[in-house]
C-alpha cells in the first residue's frame, strides 16, 4: 500500500483520468473527493464489501441505491 501526506485542497492523480482530493479533515474523519470517468465504479468498503457478498459481478450496479454518486 503506497501511503501519502495531503492537506485539505491537496490532491493526488492516479493515472491520467482520477484525482483524489483530501477536502476536509474534521476530527478523527477526512473527506475526500474523487473526480473519475463514470465508467470507473467506486464505492465504500461496506458497500463493496455487501455486494461481494450477495455475488455482485457487475460493481456499478445502477440499481444500488446506497452507492455514492460519482462526480465527472
């Protein structure tokens, strides 16, 4: 696992289509911002984590309603 430092309004780039930006820190949580394409799906570890469960093969399920929005 590559671990890096940010400040709020920082960003890292992963490859050249995702930046995650650390927004906020508040307290013991951190609120970060992912711009990606929308085909990327991305999701919390709990929410990952229950559709690994129930034998989600197609991770951008639309169906989902707990799936956080995605910003383009």
């Amino acid at each position: 696992m590559l671990v890096l430092m940010r400040r709020p309004g920082e960003s890292i780039h992963i490859g050249s289509n995702i930046v995650v930006t650390l927004v906020a820190l508040e307290r013991n949580r951190a609120r970060i911002g992912i711009e990606a394409p929308r085909e990327v799906p991305i999701d919390r570890e709990e929410i990952a984590e229950k559709k690994r469960l129930e034998g989600h093969h197609d991770l951008d399920d639309p169906q989902d309603a707990e799936s956080e929005p995605k910003s383009k």
